[in-house]
C-alpha cells in the first residue's frame, strides 16, 4: 500500500531504450526503489509518472537535480495540486504534498 504522503514526479523524456534504467539507476543510488512507475510513448517521447517515498531536502534536491541533467529528461516536476494539499497520482488516489517541497 502506498504511503499516504508519497511524492509523485511527472517526467517528460526523449523516448531512448536507455531513459528509464537510467533514471531507476539514480533513485537507486540513493539506496530507494519507487512506490509505483507509470510510462507510456508517445512518439518519440515517454511520459513517466514516478511515485517516490518521502524524503528530506537534502536527498530530494540532488536526486531531483541528476534527473534534469540527464540528457533525454526535458522535465521533472512534482505533480501540482489540485486542490490545497492534495494531488491525484495516476491511479487516481489522493495524496498530500507535504513531503513534496516546492521545486
């Protein structure tokens, strides 16, 4: 079950058969494995939606960083709220930012 206060990220990324070990392999290096893991092509392009646990600032912002610096990764942003506090990951749950931070 995932965690009432899991932070999701919306990826946008040149659609490489690369992209996604890449991106695994930097949440990896943080010693974490993701919540939940959405991609779908379109074109040439990969939309990925990237549930992660909450993590403090000091590890977020360096992960967060090493994603847009890859060269594939056009974006990375955590999912705006819809209403306050809250956000619909892509299965359609609710989810606090709490533990999101602002980016």
């Amino acid at each position: 079950m995932t965690p009432p206060d899991a932070c999701l990220l919306r990826i946008e990324a040149t659609a490489c058969p690369g992209t996604l070990p890449r991106l695994l392999n930097i949440i990896a290096k943080r010693d974490s494995i993701p919540l939940s893991l959405h991609a779908t092509r379109r074109g040439d392009m990969l939309h990925i939606d990237l549930q992660l646990e909450p993590m403090p600032e000091t590890v977020r912002g360096p992960l967060l960083g090493n994603m847009r610096q890859m060269i594939e990764v056009i974006s990375v942003e955590i999912v705006p709220a819809l209403w306050p506090g809250l956000v619909k990951n892509w299965v359609g749950r609710a989810t606090p930012l709490s533990n999101c931070g602002n980016l």
